[in-house]
C-alpha cells in the first residue's frame, strides 16, 4: 500500500527506429527472454535459472563484469506477461544489489508508422520504478535510453549479417 509520504515513482519511454528490419524479424530475438547479453553491451552475461523460455513466470540473471570474472552489477528479472500477438514483454526486478525497487518493464516491437511491419519496426522501451537511491530520475532515463539504442543497433547489424550469409 502506498503512503501519500512516498516519493512519486519513476516513468519513462524510449523509442528506437529499425529502418531496415522487420517486426517479423525483430521480435524473435526480443522476445527470447535469456538472450538480452547479446545485444545490451552492458550486459556480460544472461541466462536462465528458473521457469520455462518464453512463459510468464521465467527468470533470468543478468550481471555486468569487470572483465577478470568479478561481478560489478546483478540482477534478476521475471518474466510477467508476453503476447507475442501484439509483440510486447513486461518483466520485473526481483532482486539485485544496485537498489533497484519496485520496478516494471514493457519492452515492444511496433510496425513503423503504423504500416505493416515489413518495412521497419520501433522498439519501446519503458519502465515504471522506485525512485534509486544514489541515481538521478534522469541517469535512470538515459540508461534507457542509450540501452535501447545500443540493442536497435546490435539487432540491425546481426540481422544484417544474418542476411549477407544467408545470400553466400
């Protein structure tokens, strides 16, 4: 229950072209829950530790490294809702050791313009959150941000590679 005391939570959206990609093509690799090291750079490692891939209830571990095996940063998230109709996820922070509290996540991959999806999609990103202490309402939005563009990025250049070697 909440208290008219606690401080209003964190919200925020970003958006990410993929002029080259499709919705077709984009949310399979959104989708797989257990894949987000592949293109978040700032994610070293991902992977399962209980529940069933692509069901609510699953739950993975994500952390960031030094580079020499140490682990800077945690956490784990649960997968809440997918409908893969509508091309959308919504997972949660559980547990972590950056502050994180309280916080939800819809991730969605949008057809451009309203059109049909094979001519460029969006990716949404947007969370909802306990304010962090020791972090500004606005690093928390620009990590977003930067995050989203990074994987737009990552996803354009792998299904373009995909592509090239699927032409050889």
């Amino acid at each position: 229950m909440s208290n008219d005391n606690d401080p209003p939570k964190w919200e925020a959206k970003s958006t990410a072209k993929l002029c080259k990609s499709s919705v077709e093509e984009v949310w399979p690799l959104v989708e797989d829950f257990c894949s987000f090291d592949k293109w978040l750079p700032t994610i070293d490692t991902c992977h399962k530790i209980e529940g069933s891939n692509g069901e609510p209830g699953l739950v993975r571990y994500c952390a960031a490294t030094d580079g020499g095996g140490g682990v800077l940063r945690w956490c784990h998230e649960k997968l809440v809702t997918i409908d893969p109709s509508a091309r959308c996820l919504s997972y949660q922070v559980l547990e972590n050791n950056m502050g994180i509290k309280g916080y939800m996540s819809t991730i969605k991959v949008i057809p451009m313009d309203g059109g049909d999806g094979l001519h460029g999609c969006l990716i949404e990103w947007s969370f909802l959150a306990d304010p962090v202490e020791g972090m500004s309402f606005g690093d928390m939005a620009n990590y977003l941000d930067l995050g989203l563009r990074a994987i737009a990025e990552n996803i354009e250049k792998a299904l373009e590679k995909s592509e090239l070697q699927n032409i050889d």
